[in-house]
C-alpha cells in the first residue's frame, strides 16, 4: 500500500499544482488513497520531494533535482573508493573485500550505481558478494570498479 501511496503522491505532484500537504491529502483521498497528514509528511521527506517556486510567486511541491541524486551518488562513490582494499570475481559472482566495518557502506554505494547487470549485493563486515547477470558482466564490473578507483 506504501509504495502505491507513494507512486501516487509522485503522479499528483507531476501532474498538477500542489501548494500544501492538506491539498495532497485531499487529493489522495480523491484518488482512493486514505491517510494521515503524520504519513504524507514521512512520505514526502522518504521520496525527497521539495518545495518549489513557481513562475506565479507561489511554491509548489516537486520531486528533487537530479542533482540531489548525483551529489548523493558521488559521496557514495567516495566512500567506495576509500574503503575498498580487493576485489575479483569467480564466473558470476564479484567479491569485493573493504577496511573492517566498511562493507555495508560499499555496498550502498554500488546498490546507487544502479547497474543493469547487478542482480544483487550481500555484505558482512568487510566482504561483498554481488551477483551478476553472467561472468562477462563480472568481469566488465570490476573493469569499471578498476576505473572507479584509479
């Protein structure tokens, strides 16, 4: 129900002018979606939507800049590079190993990259097992993560 809600906050905010939480609450609940103005707020900071000025004055809500996204893709991409100390892959499956403790944030990091090829990751504490589509995009994986970390 969460991520309906959700899909549906994103599609009335692209679609029209909403100015306050009371309107999108309303206008939810036109669309079927009965909730609590305590769960459009959670919503609305979960998807990152922000308040935006119009070419009338006013503000509307909108989904965050791409650049939010990258800017938060980059600081991922730093912590990858930091932490990561091996890496290799056995037919389709890449390990990488990271400093103790820093396995998880890796893991994030790549999860971000959103590669098509990634099924998957799994991280302890300082080993990552991703799961690849094949052992080409295993191998075409840590090429990339090779050009990420020089």
């Amino acid at each position: 129900m969460k991520s309906k809600r959700q899909a549906k906050i994103m599609e009335i905010i692209s679609s029209r002018d909403i100015e306050t939480q009371e309107q999108l609450l309303q206008a939810l609940e036109e669309q079927g979606f009965k909730s609590t103005q305590a769960t459009i707020s959670r919503d609305i900071k979960e998807l990152r939507i922000v308040k935006e000025l119009t070419s009338l004055g006013t503000y509307h809500y909108a989904p965050s800049a791409k650049e939010t996204g990258s800017t938060f893709t980059a600081r991922l991409n730093t912590v990858f590079r930091e932490c990561v100390v091996h890496y290799d892959y056995a037919q389709n499956i890449v390990v990488v190993k990271t400093l103790p403790g820093m396995a998880q944030a890796a893991a994030s990091a790549l999860d971000a990259m959103d590669s098509s090829t990634v099924y998957g990751t799994l991280a302890g504490d300082d080993t990552i097992f991703i799961l690849m589509r094949d052992t080409n995009a295993a191998a075409a994986f840590c090429g990339e993560i090779k050009k990420l970390l020089d």
